[in-house]
C-alpha cells in the first residue's frame, strides 16, 4: 500500500512540474489539447488519492509533536520520591509508591490506600511494605535519565512556544488549546483562571519544559482532547510543583523538588520527585493506561522478572498447585491475558485454569500453575503473561519445584513458600534459617512437619523435632486455616562453621500435637532477654537425660515446648523464637513464664 501512494505522489508531482511549465515564460508553450489532457489526467490521479486516503490506502501517520520520553522502570510508579511522602490519608492511589533513598518510616500512605505495591529501602515502612532498595535505585537513575532527556530536548521553543500564553510570554496557558509539541518556560508555568486543553490523536506527544514552578491553580483542569493520552504528555519541573485544591491534572510530572497535591485534587498520571517529597492530598491519583499486579500468595506483589515461586518438594507421580492473582490498578482495562511458560523443565509445570480478561481498573482475575515433576532435582520454568501493559509486557515470573523420589507423602498444596538465607548467629554459634510455610489449600490443616533434606553429612538440625529413616524434621504441631502462612526458625550446627547450601524441604501432614509432660521442677541458672526479642534459658543438667521446657502466660496453664530436650552435656543454654519450638514469638505473646521439667 505504501508504494501504490508512492506512485501517486510520484505522478501528480509529475503533473504538478507540467502545470508550473505551462506557467513558466521560458517553457516551451503547450498547445491547448495537451494542457487539457494534462489536466484531465491531473483531476483523475487527485480523485484516486482521495479515494484511497478514504480506504486507509494513503501510508502510516506519524504521530505529531516530539519522541515520548522513555521512563524506564519509573513507569510503574505513581508516586516516587526522594524524601517524605505525606498524606492526609483519604485518597486513593491506583500505581505503585516509592521513596528514596529517605528511609521506609518517612512513607506516609496506609496500605489501604494504595492500589499497588509500597517500595522501601528497608523494614521501618508500612506493614504491607516490600523492602526494594535495589529497584528503587534503579528506578531513581531512570527518572535522572528520563529527566534529563526531557529538559534537554531541542530545538530550543521560540515563539508562541516559548513561554506561551493568552497574554504572550506570561507563561500562563489557562484557557488555551494547545497543539502536541515541545513547550518551554522560563518564567513559572502556570495554568490559572481557565482550564488548558491538550487537543491530539492518542500517540501525539506533548513535552512542557518548567525552569522553574509549576502551578496549577485551584478548580483548575488540564483537559485532554481528540484522543489525547495522559500517558503521552511529560511536565519537566526545574524546581517544585503545585496542584491546587479541586483541581484535575493530567500527564507525568518530573520535578527536581517537590510535589503537592492538595485537598480534593485528581490526578491522572504520575508525581516523580527526584531530590525532595510529594505530598498526596488528593481525592485520586493513578497510572494513565491498564497497570498489572501480581501476587503469589495473596498480599504478596512479585517483581516483574525478579521473583521465584517454589512449589516445594514433590514426589514424581503427584503435584503441587499455586494461584496466582492479576490485579489491575491502573485506569483502564487490563487486556490480551495470555500464559506461555519456557525454560529447562518447562513439561513439569502445567497452567490448570487461566485468567479471564478483560480486567477492569480495580479489579482482579487468577490463575492456576500445576508443577508434576517428571524428574528429580530442582526444576526450574519461566512462565510469561502477556498483558497490555506497556510498562510489563510481558510478565515473566520464575517458578521452581523439586522432584523427588517416590516414599514420602508430601502435603498437597502446603509448601515452603519462601526461606531466607542461612547465617551464623554469632550469640548462638548456630546458623539460622527462617521458612515459610502456606497453606494453599481451600481446607485448614491440623498438624504439620517439614522435613530438611540435602544437608552435608556434618550438618546438624540443631533444633530438629526428631528424624525419620535419618531425615530431621521441625514440626508445627498447630491448625493452620486455609490461605494462612506461619514463620518456623531452623537452626543448624556446623563445627567447622563454613556456610551451608541451600537444602530441600518436603511438607507433610501430621496429626495435632499435645505435650503433656511431667516431671521434676529444675532450678533455672538464668535468663536473658536478647536484642533480637528472643528469651535465653540456662540450666544443669546430665548428659543423655531428657528435659521438657514449659511455658505459660498465667503460670497456671503449661505447654511443653518441642522438641524434648536430649542434654548433650551437662549445661544447656536453650532459646524461645517462637515456632517451631512454642506457638509464638515472645514478643507478641504478652508476658510469658518459663520452667524446665526433668523427665523420669
């Protein structure tokens, strides 16, 4: 189709040279039935351009004004900031929100306002905070580089595009229509006493260059015409930005200060502040296009690329499922859903039911992967979703599960659904390892123990529940409800002290468990408090004795910690973390009393 336009464009600018050199003195005069053939066949090729033009046979339209400006990994943000983000608390957030390098606790949002993911630099955010400082660098270098390329686009504006305005060179375009281009001021920008009007096709671009502030006054709208997207329109802020209450504003801004929103304001679009804060008072504020989110397990969003979901450890002949949830927290509907998985044991993972698109802004859809292990040893797959979101298309997720033998019933759907890395407690001398358990499984489960395999021969489950056919176990021996997670503390010893490999953990169903020992009440040697939150007991003992430790929160009712106490010489120094030795951390227990127990 391009060529056939060619030709045509070709042929009348022909025709065209043949009509000037009627009109040229130094032209050889035509007669007159040639200048009438010429303009006859002229009005023939007019009229077949416009008929193809109008069956979409006249080429690609370029989209007007300049290039969009790349925002990298900053897409996903609808608020990222270098200092404190505030809030009052009442409006919503559809988009990710992040700060950096300002510690998590200057995060001023609640999780219920954001339709997305909180990123922090560390621990002290909100609850439903995921700790990202390394994303969040990223994503901060992207916005130096998205910044700088907007603020130094060229040509230079002169003109009406210099400083533009009603009153030329006010810098105020309150009521003005303008068309995509680049704009720049040297003076604040403002937007006061009328609405501006942005009037282009959905891929035209728009860049505002902002030496200084940019003010948006209040009941004030930047409004977007023709099929103009927010998406495409860029306000570059040499200092800080200003949207005034009940004012609606569209586009990205990135300021090198800071940004407020006030009372009762809209947003449709993002507030990047590089070096200082955004305050959010705002009644909205959300991406432009569909946005997707992904959890795995419920409340836990996964990072494009980055995250692993491990199934677990399953005998080859049975399975393991995950539901995964797409969420859309963006302010269109989520399209094109589609699964294709790839990767060295791709045949072992098997999507069972998939996501049904499309999905409206808020809303959410999941879908199901099955992992059946046709061989033993961890297998790993890559499965990728395909969506239209321009800023995660697609969504790759790593997905790992190991295969094992036949033997060992390994709990459906109930799997070690993340571990930590293991380190030396330098207090304790034991290396520690803190795993997860879900259940993912629409049933509670009454009883459960997790057994801990590949270990180096002189690697000891120190706090082991006990073995079977050599295998050390932790036990959780508490109901775990339906969609529930609970944290178990694995301690190993090493007497050399190098540092231990991951090993393999296979769930398996037990029954409740219910200690009730007795015995001779010891004298506890002492007791300690440690930073962590933990409580260290010491006592005597006699080697190869067994020795129950008690704890209660009334010193009425005892429950017996797990495992029995097998003394291994004759002082023990023994810790409470919670599970899988008591039911809970000693933290959040409220006071809890000790006492150890010589068994007959």
């Amino acid at each position: 189709m391009v060529k056939v336009n060619q030709s045509v464009e070709q042929k009348m600018k022909t025709l065209e040279n043949i009509g000037s050199e009627e009109q040229t003195a130094s032209a050889p005069a035509a007669n007159g039935a040639q200048r009438a053939e010429a303009s006859r066949a002229k009005q023939i090729l007019i009229s077949l351009a416009f008929a193809m033009a109008s069956l979409g046979l006249a080429g690609t339209s370029r989209a007007a004004g300049p290039a969009p400006v790349n925002l990298g990994t900053t897409a996903q943000f609808t608020i990222l900031a270098g200092a404190a983000i505030t809030s009052t608390g009442g409006g919503i957030i559809n988009g990710n929100v992040g700060a950096s390098p300002i510690a998590g606790s200057a995060i001023g949002v609640t999780c219920a306002q954001v339709n997305g993911t909180i990123y922090a630099v560390d621990a002290s955010g909100p609850p439903c905070a995921v700790i990202a400082a390394a994303l969040l660098t990223t994503a901060k270098g992207d916005l130096t580089t998205a910044y700088n390329d907007a603020a130094g686009r060229t040509p230079v504006p002169s003109g009406p595009n210099l400083n533009p305005g009603l009153i030329p060179g006010s810098g105020n375009i309150g009521g003005m229509n303008l068309a995509p281009g680049l704009y720049k001021f040297t003076v604040t920008a403002l937007i006061t006493g009328a609405d501006v009007t942005l009037t282009g096709g959905p891929d035209d671009v728009w860049i505002f260059q902002c030496a200084q502030d940019l003010q948006l006054g209040s009941g004030t709208r930047v409004l977007l015409a023709g099929g103009a997207q927010a998406d495409h329109v860029f306000w570059q802020v040499g200092t800080s930005a200003v949207l005034g209450t009940f004012s609606s504003f569209q586009g990205t801004i990135m300021a090198d200060q800071a940004i407020t929103m006030n009372t009762s304001s809209t947003l449709v679009g993002r507030l990047l502040a590089f070096s200082a804060g955004v305050t959010f008072n705002g009644s909205s504020g959300g991406l432009p296009a569909p946005e997707i989110a992904v959890q795995q397990p419920a409340g836990t969003n996964l990072t494009n690329g980055i995250n692993t979901n491990y199934f677990g450890s399953v005998s080859i002949g049975t399975n393991s499922s995950l539901t995964f949830i797409i969420t859309n927290f963006g302010t269109a509907n989520l399209t094109g859903l589609g699964l294709t998985m790839d990767g060295a044991n791709a045949s072992s993972f098997l999507v069972t039911t998939n996501p049904v698109a499309p999905v409206g802004p808020g809303s959410n859809t999941t879908f199901t992967v099955q992992f059946a292990p046709g061989s033993t040893g961890l297998l790993t797959a890559t499965l990728h979703i395909a969506n239209s979101d321009n800023t995660a298309n697609p969504f790759n997720i790593n997905l790992t599960g190991t295969g094992i033998a036949g033997g060992l019933v390994v709990a459906t759907n109930v799997f070690v659904s993340t571990a930590s890395p293991i380190v030396l407690n330098p207090q304790t001398g034991l290396f520690e390892q803190t795993i997860q358990l879900t259940n993912g499984s629409p049933n509670a489960v009454t009883g459960l123990r997790v057994l801990v395999l590949g270990l180096p021969t002189d690697v000891q489950v120190y706090n082991a529940s006990g073995t079977t056919n050599g295998t050390p176990f932790v036990q959780y021996g508490l109901p775990l409800a339906a969609g529930a997670t609970a944290d178990l503390l694995i301690e190993y010893y090493r007497a050399n002290r190098h540092a231990i490999s991951q090993p393999t953990f296979v769930v398996q169903f037990i029954a409740p468990i219910s200690l009730t020992e007795t015995g001779t009440v010891m004298a506890i040697n002492s007791s300690l408090e440690l930073q962590s939150g933990r409580f260290l007991i010491e006592f005597s003992t006699i080697q190869g004795h067994s020795y129950a430790m008690q704890y209660s929160s009334d010193m009425q009712n005892w429950s017996t910690a797990i495992p029995v106490i097998v003394a291994p010489s004759n002082r023990v120094q023994w810790y409470d973390d919670g599970p899988p030795k008591t039911d809970s951390k000693p933290a959040t227990s409220g006071s809890r009393f000790y006492r150890v127990l010589s068994l007959p």
